[in-house]
C-alpha cells in the first residue's frame, strides 16, 4: 500500500480509512513542484507543521518517491503523491493553500527575468488548474520572476472568473529573512529579534528594504546603508554563485515558504494580527501589483499596510523599483493576452 491510495488504510482495513482520508482538524495543502530542490525541503518542513491535515506533492517528475519518503515521518499530516499534468486536478481538488515553486531556477549570470519563456506557461497551466479544482485555495507563489508571475496567475484566474485578489499572494519572504539576517549581523542582534519591511518587488533595485522602519528602532551609517541594501538586493546572486551552476536558493527559500504559509494558515484559521510582506494586487502605489506589508486573515489579504514614511535614500529606490516593476508587471500580464 502506499500513501497515493487515499481512500484505504494499509490492509485496506476499515479503520484505517478515517486517517487515510486526512480525517484530522487542519488545513488541506497542496505543493506544486514538490519534487524541486525548493519542493523537497518544504514539503519536509510543511509534513512538520501542526496546522497541515493533509499534504498533497505534485510534480512532473519525482513524486513517488519523494511522497514514499516524507509519508514516514510521523506526524499528523496525510501525504498523498501525484505525477504529471493528468493528475493535477487531483493534486488540487479540496486544497486550501497551493503552494508554487514549480520552474526552473537561475544559472550564475541569469537574472529572475532571463526564467521568463519557461516559467510562464508552467505557471499559467498551474494557475488554470487551480481556477478549475479549488478556486477558493489561497495561492503563494514562488515561481520567477515573482513580478511576472504574480500578474500572469491573475490574469488568468480574471480570464476564468475566479480571480480573488486577497488570495494570490507572491512570496518575497526570503527577502525578508536576508533581510533580517544581514541587519541582525550589523547591529550584532539576534536576528529573531529583527523586523526589516521588504517592499517593491522580488528582483535586484525593485527589492526595496526600509531601513528606516527597522524595529527595533536603530539607525545606520551611510555605509552600512549602502552595504545592506546591495547585499539584500542581490542575496540571491549570492547563492546562485556560491552554488556554481547547481541552482539557487532552495533551503532558506523552503525556511521562507514554510514561514510565509504558516502565516496564512494562521490567518485562515482566524488568528489575529499576522502581517507578512508579499507582493500583491495592491493600491499602495499606482501600479496594480506591489510587495508590501499586509495583514492575513480567514479570506486571506484582509488590509494592505500602506508603506509609511520614507526617507530620501528610500524614496529615489522607490522610484527606481516602480520603474522595473511596470515593465515586469507589463510584460506579465501581456503573456496571457497576447
Ligand atoms: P528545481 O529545478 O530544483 O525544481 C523545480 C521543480 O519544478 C522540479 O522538480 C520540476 O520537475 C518541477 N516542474 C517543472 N515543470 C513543472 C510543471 N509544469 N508542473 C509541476 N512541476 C513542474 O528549482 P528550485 O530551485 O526548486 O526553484 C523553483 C523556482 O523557485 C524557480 O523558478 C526559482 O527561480 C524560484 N525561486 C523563488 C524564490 C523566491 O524568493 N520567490 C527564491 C528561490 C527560487
């Protein structure tokens, strides 16, 4: 028996079923490329999390065994595998969060936008699956460029009718942790004790930290300025060249994830006063899609904080990343219409 038989317990016992069906109180959650270096780590870190009833991995390749091997671990959470496009609408039928790091990631000299032609379609036949089986889930995208994405899942969730802009959220999160971490190491704090607002978008100058709104309240030099925004602006660089043609970030990117879902699952579950960064359908500034900080709740993206004051260093970033970002956001959307 294997756990891809959802409707049996082993033996095909009669109580074994009520498990087997993910009986238990919690959220339905669903991986799409889970069997991806992003995939492997965070269906690991989501079989962990308390809130999951029932974890669903779907990819192209890979998933049988992937599935096989996290099904072991003995936690609460019912893991079913699903292989190749004929058993995507399986995969995601019934979920309440459908999580996308399905695409290819960046070689060293790639930028997120040089992922364009192929992650596109994936994501586009990805989000036409959901509009399809579980037009209600919410979605966190992971897929790059996040700045193209996030507009492409939209437009065509807007062509089926289902689109809910309070539930297609990108995932800058890993920008938020760099963030976090690269701050925490200049004040010599914990960095759990760091909170750094990340705005703008998820690619080089549209990565926008606000250091001026660090809590716990501190201030900068000019050079530590210059220092932390290229390093947070160009964390992924970073890895991608410390990996050396084998990819980009993949654990701290499935820590990111699994922290963001966490918080929407919260959110949906009715916990008050969770605020994450993502980017969103936003109007925090003229253009319709924006990362900023917002509050999560049981429909998902219940307030978009505004971005509060910014000081003359932030403000000329902002325009700069605006200026990208209406290209990225553009170039998104014609995709689907052309
Ligand atoms: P990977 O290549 O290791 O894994 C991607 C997985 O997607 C593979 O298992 C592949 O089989 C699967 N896949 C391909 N086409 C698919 C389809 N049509 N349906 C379902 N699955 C499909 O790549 P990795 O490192 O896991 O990165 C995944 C994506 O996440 C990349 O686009 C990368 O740029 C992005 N990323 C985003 C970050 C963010 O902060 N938002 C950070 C790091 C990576």
């Amino acid at each position: 028996p294997s756990s891809n038989s959802p409707t049996e317990g082993p033996l095909g016992l009669e109580r074994g079923i009520c498990r087997a069906k993910g009986g238990s109180a919690g959220f339905k959650v669903a991986i799409l490329g889970a069997a991806g270096g992003i995939g492997q780590p965070l269906a690991m870190l989501m079989k962990m999390n308390p809130l999951v009833s029932v974890l669903h991995l779907y990819d192209v390749v890979n998933t049988p065994g992937v599935t096989a091997d996290i099904s072991h671990m003995d936690t609460g959470a019912v893991v079913r595998g699903f292989l190749g496009q004929q058993q995507l609408e399986g995969a995601l039928t019934g979920m309440d969060l459908v999580i996308i790091p399905a695409g290819v990631p960046r070689k060293p000299g790639m930028t997120r936008d040089d992922l364009f032609n192929i992650n596109a379609g994936i994501v586009k036949t990805l989000c036409e699956g959901i509009a399809k089986c579980c037009p209600k889930a919410i979605v966190n995208l992971i897929s790059n460029p996040v700045n193209s994405t996030v507009p492409i899942a939209a437009e065509v969730f807007k062509r089926a009718g289902t689109f809910d802009p309070k539930r297609l959220l990108g995932v800058t999160m890993l920008d938020v942790v760099r963030a976090n971490t690269f701050v925490a190491e200049v004040l010599g704090l914990d960095p759990r004790e760091v909170d750094v607002p990340v705005v703008g978008g998820h690619a080089g100058v549209t990565i926008l930290p606000l250091l001026s709104q660090v809590k716990p309240p501190c201030s900068f030099t000019q050079k530590e300025i210059d220092y932390l925004t290229d390093r947070i602006q160009n964390g992924g660089t970073e890895v991608v060249e410390a990996k050396a043609g084998a990819g980009s970030a993949t654990l701290s990117m499935a820590y990111a994830a699994v922290k963001f879902a966490d918080a929407c699952l919260r959110g949906l579950r009715g916990d008050a006063g969770i605020v994450e960064c993502s980017y969103v359908a936003s109007h925090v500034t003229e253009l319709p899609f924006f990362a900023s900080k917002v509050r999560l709740g049981r429909t998902g993206v219940e307030e978009i904080h505004a971005l509060g004051p910014l000081n003359e260093y932030e403000r000329v970033g902002l325009e700069k990343a605006k200026k990208e970002l209406a290209a990225s956001i553009q170039k998104g959307v014609s995709f689907v219409n052309k």
